[in-house]
C-alpha cells in the first residue's frame, strides 16, 4: 500500500512516534504524580538529553526509562533474531542513558531514572517517594 505521506511528512511522523515512544508510561508517571500531589514539572521541556519531567526549580530531571530499552535488569529480554544487532543497539541506549546522566549532573541537575515497571501499583509509592524525597533534597539546600 502506498503511503499516504510524503516523504518529508512521514519523517516528521516518525520523529513523533519516536519521541512519544514512552507515552503510555509517561501517562502513568503523570497520574501518580497528581494523586500524590506532586506538581511544577514539565514536559519537553529544552533540556539536555531531554528528561521526560523536568522540575525547574528544583532542577530536577526524571526520566521513565522502558524495561526493554533501557535494559531493566529485571524484565532486559534479548531478542533471539539478529541478536547481535539488537546486543549493540540496547547495550548503546544503556550507554547513553549513562552518558545523558552524568553530562546532567555535571551542570548541576538531579537526576533520577524510574523503570516502566516500577510504575505498577505495588511499586508506585516507592517510586513517588524517591521523586518526593529528591525534590525535598533540592528544596532544603535552595538548590
Ligand atoms: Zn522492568
């Protein structure tokens, strides 16, 4: 079928759907924080390896890293078919993430990473808590 894009189009589309490739997370990420009343972040925010909430004040950054992606240690799988490819190419998004937050805290941020997974209801209040406890850190020394 042939696509219903130009070719200039579909790539904006793309670019899209890759950088909402982590929505359904984020969502859930958003609803914890409103029920616990957390509040003065940001999406999309202009920042450096572009956190998925951005706390300004605080300057805090908080990225919702996917088990599959991201190599959780927990739920990591390895694909069976071109594994070798798909080795690189996980074990460069790990090496990224590690590089997008060390260049963070190099320029003053916190950052913190929270698992997709750690968004189930039995580990949400563990997951706010870390988010609570980093903004209070930030708030006590003024940042
Ligand atoms: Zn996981």
């Amino acid at each position: 079928m042939a696509d219903v894009f130009t070719r200039a189009q579909r790539s904006a589309v793309m670019a899209l759907i890759r950088s909402r490739g982590n929505r359904a997370t984020e969502l859930r990420l958003i609803a914890l924080m409103r029920e616990h009343g957390i509040s003065g972040w940001r999406r999309n925010a202009k920042v450096f390896g572009k956190p998925d909430f951005v706390f300004r004040a605080e300057k805090l950054a908080v990225f919702v890293d996917g088990c599959f992606w991201h190599g959780c240690p927990r739920h990591a799988t390895q694909p069976v078919n071109r594994a070798e490819w798909w080795a690189a190419k996980l074990a460069r998004n790990a090496q990224r993430d590690r590089a997008v937050t060390r260049s963070l805290r190099a320029l003053g941020w916190r950052v913190l990473r929270v698992w997709e997974c750690a968004l189930v209801r039995s580990r949400a209040a563990r997951t706010v808590g870390r988010i609570t406890r980093a903004l209070m850190a930030r708030r006590a020394v003024g940042n």
